[in-house]
C-alpha cells in the first residue's frame, strides 16, 4: 500500500514539474526563426554531419563541426535561436494574437 502510494505521490509531483517547466519554457522561448530559416539551418546540420562522417576535415575541428551540427538541429526543431534572442532579431513574422 505504502509502495503503491509513493508511485502515486511520485507520478503527480513529476507531471506537475513537466508542466511548470512546460509553462516556463514557452513563454521564455519565443518563436524567433522563420520556416525558411529552419529548413536552411537544417540543411547545414546535414552538410556538417556528412563533413563529420567523411573525415576529410582536421580531427580537431570535428567535434566542434559535430557541436555546429547539434546546435543547428536543435534550433530547427525549436524553432527558436538563443543568438537571436540576444539581438533582438527575429527572421519570423509576428501573427496579430501574439
């Protein structure tokens, strides 16, 4: 009983923690890149990748390739830049609701 009541407590606190952060995180990240931004984002993480996997490039830069490519696609996803956010740059049009 005590087992079933500690998966309980532990169930409620976890999702309440997913939608704090949730909550949080949307309204600390604006969607700062356009459509046309993402895909060409996506599409230098792809060049970086396949730079990493031919090891044509110096050992030491393909980690910081692999870190480009990580940082590219995780941007795309998101859609939303740190770097842009820091400039007050915005490659997205602003909707009337927002």
């Amino acid at each position: 009983m005590v087992e079933k009541n500690t998966k309980l407590i532990y169930f409620f606190c976890s999702h309440t923690l997913y939608f704090v952060i949730n909550n949080y995180l949307h309204h600390l990240m604006k969607m700062n890149l356009a459509n046309w931004d993402r895909v060409v984002r996506l599409n230098v993480a792809l060049v970086l990748i396949c730079l990493f996997h031919s090891s044509s490039i110096d050992h030491h830069l393909d980690f910081s390739l692999l870190f480009f490519a990580l940082y590219y696609l995780v941007t795309s996803y998101l859609s939303y830049s740190p770097v842009y956010s820091l400039l007050g740059f915005s490659t997205r049009k602003q909707s009337v609701n927002e």
